[in-house]
C-alpha cells in the first residue's frame, strides 16, 4: 500500500530529477494512479507497456521508468537496509532537491493551487526533516547565516502562533518575513536605497498579520481546505449519534432568566479524532448569562456521555442590552472556562469574535487519549468551534464570516518590479509563469522555494584555518561528496527544527500568542550567529550550537 512518503518521493523524482514542472508532474502522477502505480518501486516493477499506456508518451513512460529502476538500484546499494515499496527513497531525494540541478528546475516549476494539486499532496511535497533526539541536539554545531536562521524560527513558531494554517502557507509567510527584515537591514547598511514596496503602496488594501513582529501582508487562500492527519466522521464511541438537541423549554428555564426561542437547537460539529483524543463543539443561542448554565445543564442530560469527557469548556458572547447605560450598550459581554484545557476559553472567544458571533454559546468537549497534541491541539479545537458556529449560521440564516482561512505571504517588492506574468514567483527567478486563476495579479512567497532555501543552508562549520591539514576534521571535509555535504545540511536541518520543536512545546501552554511571538524574535537574536558590523557582515556566516537553543526552554534558563 502506497503511503504519503511514496507521494512525495515520486513528486521530488519528477520535479527534481526529471525536472518536469509541477503541473505536469501532478498530472502525471494522476495517470499513473489510475492504473495504480503509486510509488517509485511499482512504477519500476510494472510492465512498460503499463506505464506507456497511462502516461500516453513512449518516451516520457520509458524514460520515467528507466530513472525509476535507477533509485532503486541505488538504494540496493546502501549499507542499510532500507524499507521497501519508494520509502527508501527519502535520503536520496530530499538530498537532490538541493542539487545545482534543483535550483535550475526551481525556477521551471510553480507553486500550484488547489485545481491542480490537492492539499495532502501539496502539504505532503513541502514536508521537512524533523529529529527531537536531546542527545544528538546537544552536540550539533551547524554554520549559517542569518536570513534561513530567521526562516527556520518563523515557520517553527508560526505551528504554535497559527496552527491552523497549514505547512505551505507557514513556509510562505515566514520567507515573507525575511524578505522584509532583510530589505530592512540591506537599507540600514546603505546597500539599498529608496522607498520600500510598503513605503510606495504596495500590497494596500489587504489584510495583514503580524509575524516575529513584523506585519506583513497576505492573500486568503479561499476555498484552501486542509487537514492533518486527523479523522472527522459520525462519531466515536464516546460521543454516539451526532444530532442536534432540542434546547429547554421556556417553563424549565423561567427560573434561570430569559428563555432562548422555543424552536432554539444545539447545532453540533462533526467529531474530529487524532491519536485517539477526540473533539465536538456545540452552539446556542442565548440572551442572558443565567441561561448558560440550565443550557449546559440540559445538554448533559441529552448526552451523558459528555459527562465522561475529560474537559466540557464553554464561551459566550452577548451583545450590549439595547436599555441599558452609555457604557454598557457598547461593550459586548464575554465569558469563558476551560474546564482543564488551557487556553480553550479564550480560543474560543477568539473564534466568535472572527465570526461576529454574539448571544451565542459555544461548547468545546474533548476526551484525551493519553498522547500530547502540542498545536495540533489549537487547529482541531479552531476547527470544530468554527465547524458549529458555521452550522449555526446556516440553520438561523445568520450570516457570518469566518476567520482561520489560509493564507499566503504576499512578495511586495516583485510585485513593485512588475515582472512578466507576475503571478506567483517573487523569489528572484523573474521567470514568467503560467496565471493562476487565485493568485491572478498578485506575487507570492513560494513554499516550496523557502523549503529549499532551508534544505540547503546549515552546514558544519568548517575546520579552523591553521589546523594541521593532516587532522581527521580536515581530511573529512576534503573527501565529503556533494551528495554528503546535501544530506549532512538536511540531517543538520532537522535537528535545528527539532531543537525549536523542543523550545516552543515548553513555552506554548504558559505564553499566549502574541508574547510567543515578541519573544521569539529574542529568542533568534540570543543565538543567532556573530558576523561582522557593517557591509563587510552582509551574508556572513557563522557557527550556532543547537544546546543554546535547548537552554532557553522553560525552566532551564538561568
């Protein structure tokens, strides 16, 4: 059975290796499927004729099957063992795509959208290396310069400060954050000259989020709808039938303070399950803070099962009464209780604020299955709050805009150039691309050009310049090949992510988002590499030792 690994090893083959664009590679992919090949090893195995057909091209069938049957047999010549069925294929891929050769295929392929590409095989193509192995952390030294040190920070914190954007748009939004810091910089050092982009105008008009401090503007990737590893369906055993519930009757609730309408009913978000934890969410209508809790009250009655939840977590809004003072009649009133799962209160709120949702109660129940979340926790709970205020809405007529949409960082400055067919590069390639129809007129970051910007960018420092060139570190770096030197700059990327991993899981349950945010940026200047002052430093490299990172977790600063 092909797996999401397969996936990716086939799209990197094609794009990187057979430098085909990722439109057609994705097309490719398609047709292959249908005759079920799914992965580098059946496409090797199969019978040419198999693959002719689905492809419809002699040639490119041949020749794709012929670059097929070669990863395999090179793979077959590793000292270890590798899995079968294309796996194997992760090392050798990931280290190509930062060939010379990929950053020449860079430039002939595209950022596609959701009409060529679906999001689990977008998602699935960016993935990036990850090790949390404390041991392996603590003695890394890697050598780099600022700008992906900057990168690697933002995507990493963007899991906990926006979880439920998915990993391409992090990806883009962090490189728009060091596209703009190093603008910033380039002009303070007197290498750039003249207004900015934003300075000029570019970009008014569109929504703008704040990133490591630093606001920048971006794209709604409308109709963009991604999911984790997640499953949603008609219930856990826990939850039983998923169906609305009938609110309580005027006469139950007189004694608690206004009654909600008599045809009121809870509508209620399909529950989503990840390792065993699972989550529904529930709104309401409702008038008055004593109604809250008769409400819950009867909602426990009609599921009891809620009772063996592990936490019941609820959050209202009420809109300012129309009699009473000046005061009052413009503030909306809120309220919130985690029952036991920090933060759930205030996302919630977050959530019906987005929305404009008022005289609304909302119900968060989740049973744990005994594994930590870390921000995948934040994405599900945003997704079934959004999911009941969304059915809510449709069942009263209501209308409402939702927030949580991805997005995408838009590149000012390529937009400023004008470039030809300037739809989505932005990374300095100039290359004209094919329009898409939701991104038309507008430049964005492109994921997978920050993923290879990271892939490519942490190396080992290298040997003291009057160390004996007889030295075993020496005589190392003289015999590494390029393929060494590649997989030795992604084994030392995963482990810089896994040491950010490390350092924001200790911090994310005890500082809200905007002050993960500001101290991240503290966080980077605490242990990013010394270079020189001046022009002369622009670009500089340096060592980081990943143990520093490991040292500002919470709890072991000093």
């Amino acid at each position: 059975m092909a797996t999401q690994q397969d996936l990716q090893d086939l799209i990197r083959l094609m794009t990187v290796t057979r430098k085909m664009p990722m439109l057609q590679a994705m097309t490719s992919i398609r047709a292959l499927q249908a005759v079920d090949l799914r992965s580098i090893k059946q496409i090797s195995e199969a019978p040419l004729p198999t693959v002719q057909e689905a492809l419809k091209d002699d040639k490119t069938a041949r020749a794709l099957q012929n670059a097929c049957k070669a990863v395999i047999k090179r793979n077959a010549t590793l000292s270890s063992p590798q899995p079968s069925g294309g796996g194997a294929l992760k090392r050798e891929s990931s280290i190509s795509s930062t060939s010379p050769a990929a950053k020449r295929a860079k430039n002939d392929t595209f950022m596609v959208g959701p009409m060529e590409m679906t999001p689990q095989e977008l998602e699935a193509s960016l993935e990036l290396p990850l090790c949390t192995d404390e041991d392996r952390i603590k003695e890394t030294v890697i050598e780099t310069n600022r700008a992906p040190l900057v990168l690697a920070f933002a995507v990493e914190m963007l899991r906990y400060t926006m979880p439920e954007q998915p990993l391409s748009s992090r990806l883009s939004l962090a490189q728009a954050v060091v596209s703009a810091n190093s603008r910033s910089k380039a002009v303070s050092l007197g290498l750039e000259k003249g207004p900015s982009a934003v300075q000029e105008g570019y970009g008014e008009g569109q929504p703008r989020v704040k990133v490591m401090g630093r606001e920048v503007a971006v794209l709604k990737r409308s109709g963009y709808e991604w999911k984790g590893e997640e499953k949603s369906g008609d219930g856990d055993k826990k939850e039983g039938k998923i169906e609305d519930t009938q609110a309580p009757s005027a006469t139950m609730a007189s004694t608690l303070g206004p009654a909600p309408t008599p045809t009121a009913t809870w509508s209620t978000s399909q529950p989503i399950t990840l390792k065993d934890s699972t989550f529904v969410a529930r709104a309401i209508q409702v008038t008055a803070p004593p109604q809250r809790k008769y409400l819950m009250e009867s909602l426990m009655y009609a599921h009891p099962e809620l009772k063996s939840a592990t936490h019941n977590a609820w959050a209202y809004r009420l809109k300012p009464p129309e009699n009473g003072n000046w005061l009052s009649q413009r503030i909306t009133r809120e309220e919130s209780f985690d029952d036991g799962e920090t933060g759930c209160g205030e996302l919630m709120l977050k959530v019906m604020r987005e929305a404009g949702a008022v005289d609304t109660l909302v119900v968060l129940t989740r049973w744990f299955g005994g594994t930590m979340l870390g921000p995948d926790r934040w994405r599900l709970m945003r997704n079934v709050v959004t999911s009941a205020l969304s059915e809510r809405m449709r069942k009263t007529g209501g209308s409402i805009s939702l927030g949580g949409e991805a997005l995408w960082g838009l590149d000012l400055e390529a937009m400023r150039k004008n470039q030809p067919g300037a739809t989505v590069g932005g990374y300095g390639s100039g290359k004209q691309l094919q329009p898409l129809t939701h991104v038309v007129g507008m430049h964005i970051h492109r994921p997978e050009a920050a993923r290879l910007y990271l892939l490519r960018s942490f190396g080992k420092p290298s040997p003291p310049a009057d160390e004996p060139a007889t030295s075993p570190s020496k005589k190392k770096a003289v015999h590494k090949t390029a393929k060494a030197l590649e997989a030795e700059r992604e084994e030392n990327l995963g482990l810089l992510l896994g040491a950010l991993r490390l350092l924001f899981d200790s911090w994310a349950d005890h500082l809200d988002v905007a002050e993960l945010d500001r101290r991240t940026w503290a966080w980077y200047c605490a242990i990013r590499p010394e270079v020189d002052s001046g022009p002369n430093g622009w670009g500089g490299k340096g060592a980081v030792k990943l143990v520093d990172i490991l040292k500002l977790r919470r709890g072991h600063q000093t």
